[in-house]
C-alpha cells in the first residue's frame, strides 16, 4: 500500500488532469454528446457558442456551417483521433523495435543496410509520404494508420538499435551466451526487458506527434473521411469561416492542444522516470 | 616533519536521505604536517571520500551537510569561510586529484588548454609564450616525455598513466600546500601505478607539500605514506606511525585486514577472513560498529562505542581491548 | 594424463577497419600473439598481465565467445574447432565462468532463483518447477547464502552476495572447467578473502579445475599451482606457481614483483620501477615486446622474438638474456 501511496505521488498530475477528459470522450463520447455530430441541420448553420449569445446550453460551443454542434463534434472527434494515434504509434513501434532489436543484434552487413534504410527513409518529408501512401490506399482511417506507422517507426528502429548493442556487451548477456543460451531466449529474456523503456518512452512521446499529423492529414484532406469526425477535418473545414465564425476553428484547435500536451508532460515524467540518459529524444 | 598544516577537529558530515540520516563522517579527527603523507584507509563506504570532500568543502549539497567540528588549515577554520574565499583555497593552497583522469579532464578540450587554464584561474594569467613554457614545464615535472609536442592533444589521445599524471600537474599548478589524491591510482595498471606513486612522493618531496592519500590497499600506503588512519563505518579506528601500525595493530580491524592479505611468497591453505559484510549506514550496530566481525569481541563491546585510547607516541585506536591493559 | 584445457600456438587479430561501406582494412590489433598452454584437471592455473596483455581475448576463445586466427583449443581431447552446434551446447555444460563485476553480471531485473536456475533452463534439462528450485536452493546452500534470497533482485544484495549468487550460477550445472576473470577484485578488501577462501571449498568439493586470470600477484599466488605471465600477446614467462615466485627469470615479471604495493613499510624494491608506457597491441614493438622498456635490452632483442625456453625445472622464460640474468640472482 505504502509503495502504491508513493508511486501516486509521483504521478504527472497535470498530464493526467489533461488526458483524462480525452480519454473518456474517445471512449465513450457517444453517451453524453448533447447532439448528434452529424445531423445536418442548415437552419442553424453557423451559429455562435450560445452562452455568448445568451441562448442558453443548447449550442455550447456553436455550430459549423452544415448546423452540426461542435460540441458533440469535438467530443467526437477525440474517438478517431485516439484511435489512429494509439495504434498508429503501436504498429509503429511494433515494426521499429523488431527492426532495431534483429538489426542491433546481429550486427553486420545486415546492420548497415537496415541503417542506411532507416537513413533513407527518414530524409524524405513526412507529408510527401503520405500523400504516396493516400494515393495507393485511399483516403480514410487506415491509410492514416499506416502512414503514421510507416513515418514514426524509424525513431524506435535507432534508438533500439543503439541499446541493443550496448546492452549485448554487458557481462550478463555474455554470460547467457556462455551458459548456452539461445539467441531467441537472449533477445527475449536479456535484451528486451532493457530496451522496452526507451520504447516505451518514444511511444508516449510520440502521440502528440501523431495527433498532429492526423489533423495535417485531414487538413489535407487525407484523413479520416465524413461523416467520421476528427479534429483535423473540422478545422480545414473552418477555413473559410475563420474571420467569421471563430468558435469553428478554436474549439477542435484547442482539443488538440490539450491532447498534445498532456501525451509530451506524460511522455516527459515517463522518461525521468525510466531513464534519465534518454533526454536527449 | 614540518608545523601542522592540517588539523581537522571532530568532523561531522551527514547525508540526509529519505530513509534516514547517513553519518558518513561521524567525529573525525587527524592532522597533516608540512612534508608529510598521510594515507586514510578504509573500504568503500566507509567514508573517506565525504572526508576528503568536506577538507574542501564539496559535500554534495543539500542531500549532504557538514554538521559539526573544526578544519583548522594554516591557523584559519575553513568551515567559517564563504564561498569565495573557499574558491580563492581550492586549487590554489589546496588540491585534489580523484580516481578517473578520463572523468577530472574535459575531453573537447587540449592537453595544453587546460593545463593553463589552471594557471589563469589562479591569478597567474601570462603572456602566451611565457604560459606556454611554464605549461611545458609543469609537464615536463611530471614526466610526460616530449611535453611541448603534446600540448595540442586530447586527452583521448593519452594513455591512462599519462592522463593522471596530467591531472596531477594541474594539481601542482597552483603550488598547494596540501594535495589530497582520492583512490588516485585505483584505475591504473600495476606498472604505471608504481611510477605514479613515485610521482608524488617526489613531488611532494620538492614541495614540502602535505599529502593526504586515500586508498582501499594497505600495500601503497605502506610504501608512499608516513603515518596512517584506518576508518570503519565513518569512524576513525586506529591512527598511527606507518611502521609501528603495520608491526602490530592496535585495532583488531587493522589486524585483520592485515592478515587477510594474502602475501607474495608465502602459501596459506586457507586465508584468514573476516566474516560478515562491512554495515549499512542505515543499520549501525549498537555499540562498536566492528564488533558482529571482530574476533576479539567482549561484551561492552555490544554496549558501548569504544573512545580512542593512546598506544604509544602518537599511536591511537579506539577499541575496549586497550582498556584492558589498564588494569 | 591428458590434459584438461590444451592451447595450441592460439593467435587472435582483430582487423581494425576504417569504417565505410567498402571496409578498408587498416591495422591489426594483435590481441594474442602466440600462446601455448595446458591445464591439467582438478589444479588451478592462473595467467597474469596488466591491460593489454590479452589475457581478457583468452578467456573469451576458451568461453568460445571468439574463434581463433590460428591454432586450436583442446579440450578433454577433442578438438574445439571441429565442434558442431550440439557440441557447442555440450562444451557449455563442461565450461562456466564468473566474471569480475558481480553486478553487471546479474540481469538486474531477473530475481535470484531465475538467475541461478537459468543454466538448466537454456540447456533445456526440462526439471520440474519443484526440482528446478530445489537445486537452485542446493547451489545457494553450496555458496553460502541462505533460501532467503531467492526472491530477491541483484540490487538488494551486497557486493559480496553478488559474487556469490554468480559463483552459484556458474557451478549449477556441475562444470569440469570454470573460468575465473578478476574474481575478486571489485569486492571490498574485507571480504575478498571469504570468496577466495570460498572458491577454494568449492574446488576441493567439487573437484574442479580452474583457469583464474587477474593482475594480483599476491592474490594468484595463493590461489594457483601453474601460473602464466601475459605481456602484449605474449606468454613471456610460465611454469609452477612457487618456482616462478621464488625466481622470477623474465625482466617484465621481476618488473612486475617489484611494482605490486606490499604492506611492508620500509620495503626497498628489488629493482627501480619500470620506466615507459605498456606498449599498444595495435603497433606491438619488434623482436621482443618488451624491449623499450628493458634495462637489460640489447640488439639481439630489437630483432629478435625470443621463444619459450625451460630454464629450470617446470619454469619456462621468454628472454633472450635469461640465461645472464639468472646467473646474476
């Protein structure tokens, strides 16, 4: 108990105050959405965030220019979001540690090209990317999925990498080696367990980037596809009314703001936590 | 020997953790004369080193504090002074070399730069050629072979005998009065050890410096030092003469350790060993901290902390078997 | 009697590459140099040497860590190049070590029973969870640490507990033949002499042999029957422990005996100390290694290797002036 006590009051209160709220509405967002997000309603097209207007709590936070309530559009938004960022980043780190990790261990020709891969890969911008991967896939959730697992894997495939070989020249790796064990059983047992935290470490930081490339994607019209609501698509398609309905652009900007936040402060604590030599990411 | 040049008082320095307080140094007392070396003793944790550090008073702050006692150099108490008279004394009357040369030299700057650095932060700031000979010189005493070509190397570029031995001369740089050198030889090859003790014994024979030597082998202060204090868990247990403490310990710890060493020329089936574990800070036992290890212990032992009772001229160890003799 | 461990004239290089994808091969790092040796069973030989002497690249050939250049390894008769994977996986139950830091010999986030244990697990001898426990607790029992541990991780014990659970670890799958690489020498003074006396127990017990490598003369004669003097690749001096420490031939060993700090205040060294750096096995200097630094060097020695000659009873000297130098001891 006294150990769990401690740990609480370590805990990135900030980043979880934060998150938390996203969370939920990603989660479960359908429940308490006032509105439906995608009932079209052109009667109230554009109206202001009511407690402005004095209208009461219908339209807390407006409506766009189709009358959908932003509210329940932001609320929303934060299921597709959540969605393509975590397993965007999962998959990512999925293909960049196995890379890194075989890369690391076994050294070698091997090595060098996978490197030269990653090298490669990574010096071509992230949007040129995406507009390649759009054009095979198509638009829509997937082609978002996989554009943030091809982008962001190369971060874990280094930096695994690197640790791999570090951690095989230490004594207990080599005496695995000399007790007779496997290769698979030293990747699994020995290396693994030491290189997870970085991993870790990148992921959390990783989905604030995440986000925001979701809403550059759907900025683009690359993203998720309507009626599926994201932040992103909301605020391309507040372009038009910036000047004029400012409440259309503000409220999904602010919402990704928040999400990007507290995903670096809890990403940041994660990784003081785990190992202050990864300051440098 | 020379007037005493160092006499600390009763030192008290504690480190406060979240699981309690940590006396590293628990009431220590010694001194150093002009020309002389010293050689403290002890294993790891045992507090040597937050010794070392409170002399200087580079206790790491505020984790650890000095809490007590005098440090008495040339008649002045360092621990009245304020930091910029202390940074005035560091380096400048009094220097420490520690374990690592590759940790004490900064690896992206040369040999040569940093060895003047000392200089300029000393006041000695001097025109180019002119530093750059007394660089060489400083060097060369130190027996860097061809010090004037090596001036624009890196440390990386060193060997390890060599890169303390350049710690060394800009430990010299200022000119000390007293040179504390912490386990300084403990990451060097047998060989290069040997000639860097001898470094310092010349060194400090040129100078008239004092010396204090902190090391966890009994072999090197019996060859460089002239008197001896052995610490156990924060505590001074035995000071002395070198030749007279190492002919018979007065503190069973000393003795033991003496013998547990296996020596050069004789075979022993088994080798006298001291059980247990040196003590965790944190979990002190009553009385004399020795006693669960020591194999001459007697009942007031468990009870009460032994105070240090006289051996001979200058001889001192604290342990209730002296007591003994006085009956 | 055969012996346990044979080295044959075993040499190992390591190419030194300038890096870029086409691997341009520069220099030669000639870590072992030439070295014969043999360790008969149940005796504890020992190989001394300050860094560079490679005596750190011979423990790793005979762990099978490394292959050699040239030469062989033999052990109990067969030789080791010719080994296949099975045989590998065979020679690893005969062969264990303890290497000098306890610490970072311990997986830090493995508790001590899967430490211990795991030689079993990975040469898949299939014990019950029951049994698997019961000689974990067997070898704790043998190395003198209580069951108490088992759950523990590594950075709850003591140095001293460390190097015992890594002794337990490298003797759980009964081996004839266990590497010992600076066994004591990162633990705490006090309690360096309850290991050696622990090891030699255990030796006795167990009837085992041990190849132990260190820079402690004082610590090596106690503990080994034959010992082997290593300079820059080179075994320069070999032969019975007590022989070789009564007459050191070599001008290095003298060197060496001379400079190891005793507890004897008052104590005139037999020789001046060694003047020079301890040359780099990248650019080893010809004829014979240890030429700069000798007092006693002459031409012959800039040119010429000298090669392992008895010059007493079960005492082997590298130097070409051995012959002068003895006759002035």
């Amino acid at each position: 108990m006294k150990r769990f006590l401690r740990i609480a009051r370590e805990l990135p209160i900030t980043a979880m105050l934060l998150l938390f709220p996203v969370l939920i509405c990603g989660l479960f967002g359908q429940c308490f959405a006032p509105h439906d997000a995608t009932l079209i309603n052109p009667s109230l097209a554009l109206r202001a965030p009511s407690w402005l207007t004095g209208q009461g709590w219908t339209y807390i936070l407006g409506t766009d220019y189709l009358g959908r309530d932003v509210l329940s559009r932001v609320i929303l938004g934060a299921r597709s979001t959540l969605i393509v960022s975590v397993i965007g980043v999962v998959c990512a780190g999925v293909i960049g540690v196995f890379i890194g990790l075989f890369s690391g261990y076994l050294g070698g020709r091997f090595d060098l090209i996978i490197m030269r891969l990653v090298d490669m890969q990574m010096s071509m911008p992230a949007i040129l990317l995406a507009l390649l991967i759009s054009a095979a896939m198509g638009a829509g959730l997937t082609a978002v999925i996989v554009v943030i697992a091809i982008v962001f894997w190369t971060q874990y495939a280094r930096v695994v990498r690197g640790e791999t070989l570090s951690v095989k020249q230490r004594d207990f790796v080599v005496m695995a080696r000399v007790e007779g064990c496997s290769s698979r059983r030293i990747l699994v047992k020995h290396i693994v367990p030491h290189v997870i935290d970085s991993a870790v470490v990148i992921a959390t930081l990783q989905l604030g980037t995440a986000v925001m490339l979701e809403a550059a994607l759907s900025f683009l019209g690359l993203g998720v596809q309507p009626p599926t609501v994201a932040w992103g698509k909301m605020i391309a398609e507040a372009r038009l009314y910036i000047a004029t309905a400012w409440w259309l652009p503000t409220f999904p900007g602010i919402t990704i703001m928040v999400t990007v936040l507290g995903a670096n402060l809890w990403g940041d604590w994660l990784r003081d936590k785990l190992d202050p030599k990864l300051r440098q990411i | 020997m020379g007037e005493t040049l160092l006499l600390v008082e009763d030192l008290k320095t504690h480190c406060f953790t979240r699981a309690g307080v940590i006396k590293a140094v628990d009431g220590v007392s010694f001194f150093v004369n002009r020309g002389e070396a010293l050689g403290i003793v002890g294993e790891s944790g045992c507090g040597k080193s937050m010794t070392c550090a409170s002399i200087v008073r580079l206790v790491p702050q505020p984790a650890a504090r000095i809490v007590g006692g005098k440090i008495l150099f040339a008649g002045d108490d360092l621990l009245t002074k304020d930091e910029s008279e202390m940074r005035e004394i560091r380096g400048n009357k009094i220097t420490m070399i520690l374990q690592d040369p590759l940790m004490s030299l900064n690896p992206v700057y040369t040999i040569g730069n940093q060895v003047s650095e000392m200089f300029k932060l000393h006041g000695r700031k001097l025109p180019r050629p002119t530093m750059k000979q007394k660089v060489v010189e400083v060097l060369t005493r130190v027996k860097i072979p061809s010090a004037e070509n090596r001036l624009k190397d890196y440390p990386f570029q060193f060997s390890g005998g060599m890169r303390q031995r350049t710690v060394a001369a800009m430990a010299i740089a200022g000119e000390p009065r007293l040179l504390i050198a912490d386990e300084p030889t403990t990451s060097l090859d047998v060989t290069i050890q040997d000639q860097f003790l001898l470094l310092l014994k010349e060194m400090q024979e040129q100078t008239n410096m004092g010396l204090i030597l902190v090391t966890h082998d009994l072999g090197i202060v019996a060859q460089t030092c002239d008197r001896i204090v052995v610490m156990y868990a924060g505590k001074i247990v035995e000071s002395g003469d070198v030749p007279r403490v190492y002919g018979g310990p007065a503190h069973p710890y000393t003795e033991a350790l003496l013998q547990a060493l296996p020596r050069i020329g004789v075979r022993h089936k088994r080798l006298f060993q001291i059980g247990g574990e040196p003590p965790h800070f944190l979990n002190l036992p009553s009385g004399c901290s020795f006693w669960p290890r020591c194999h001459k212990v007697m009942d007031i032992c468990r009870r009460e902390y032994p105070p240090s009772f006289p051996v001979e001229d200058g001889r001192q160890a604290a342990c209730w078997q002296l007591k003994k003799g006085d009956v | 009697m055969q012996p346990l461990l044979e080295l044959k004239e075993v040499y190992k290089y390591f190419p030194i590459s300038s890096g870029g994808f086409l691997r341009k091969k520069v220099k030669t790092l000639k870590a072992v140099d030439g070295v014969s040796f043999s360790i008969k069973e149940g005796t504890s030989f020992a190989l001394a040497g300050e860094s560079g002497s490679g005596k750190t690249t011979i423990s790793r050939l005979v762990l099978l860590l490394e292959k050699p250049t040239h030469g062989s390894l033999v052990f109990e008769n067969k030789e080791v190049q010719q080994f296949t994977k099975q045989d590998v996986s065979w020679y690893r139950t005969r062969v264990q070590a303890v290497f000098q830091d306890a610490a970072g010999s311990l997986n830090t986030r493995m508790r001590i029973k899967d430490i211990v244990g795991e030689p079993l697990v990975a040469q898949q001898k299939r014990l019950s969870p029951k049994k698997l426990t019961e000689k974990v607790e067997e070898m704790l029992g043998l190395v003198g640490l209580s069951s108490a541990v088992l759950d523990n991780y590594p950075h709850e014990l003591s140095g001293g507990q460390k190097q015992r659970v890594a002794i337990a670890r490298a003797m759980i799958l009964n081996p004839s033949l266990v590497i010992l690489d600076e066994p004591v020498s990162s633990l705490d003074v006090s309690i360096r002499a309850q290991i050696l006396n622990l090891l030699a127990d255990i030796q006795e017990r167990l009837g085992l042999t041990y190849f132990i490598i260190a820079h402690d003369l004082a610590m090596l004669g106690h503990v080994s029957a034959q010992i082997g003097v290593m300079y820059l690749g080179k075994i320069i001096e070999i032969g019975n422990t007590d022989e070789v420490y009564a007459n050191p031939l070599h001008p290095y060993t003298r060197a060496l005996f001379a400079a190891m700090p005793r507890p004897e205040p008052g104590r005139v060294k037999e020789i001046p100390a060694l003047q020079g750096e301890i040359g780099s096995p990248l650019d080893p200097p010809p004829g014979c290694r240890f030429h700069p630094r000798c007092q006693f060097a002459v031409d012959h020695c800039r040119k010429t290797r000298p090669l392992l000659l008895e010059m007493r009873p079960d005492h082997q000297v590298a130097c070409h002036k051995a012959d002068s130098l003895s006759a002035t001891m």
